[in-house]
C-alpha cells in the first residue's frame, strides 16, 4: 500500500503518469471548490470586521447609540423590576 506514495521525483513522476485523466480533473475540481468556499469565508469575515469596525466608530462618536446587550438574566431582573414597582 506504501509503495504507491513514492516522494522521490522519480516515484511521483511515474505515480502522475499511471493515473487516469479522470482522476486529475476530480483532484483540480475539488481544489477549485475549496478555492472558491474559502474565498467566500475569506470575504465574509473581512465585511464583517469591516462593518463592526464602523460601527464602533460611529457609536464612539455619539453618532450611534450604544445597543444594550440583554441576556436572559437581565430579562429576569427586569421583569422582577416591573413586578415589585422599582423600575428605574
């Protein structure tokens, strides 16, 4: 089995002549995929850093409000606020 995976230049020289034409198209194929989906993250992640990135600066500015983050504890507290009458 470990004969096939020759790294000389010779062994890979004669591993790339054996294979079928199929193979090498399905091989360039899939690198080709993985191309274009790790450009599409790539991509993503800098709009998004981008887009948060202005947004901090306009928030910074006073130009934006702040945006509370609410978890369901601060939800909790709120409602036991609005129950007990000491909403402030």
């Amino acid at each position: 089995m470990f004969k096939s995976l020759q790294f000389r230049p010779s062994g890979l020289r004669l591993n790339t002549e054996n294979e079928s034409n199929t193979h090498k198209y399905k091989i360039v194929g899939f690198s080709v995929i993985m191309m274009a989906v790790a450009g599409y993250y790539q991509n993503f992640f800098g709009n998004a850093v981008y887009r948060s990135g202005q947004l901090q600066a306009e928030a910074m500015g006073n130009l934006k409000p702040f945006n509370k983050f609410w978890t369901k504890y601060d939800i909790q507290e709120d409602d036991v606020r609005k129950t007990a009458g000491k909403y402030y």
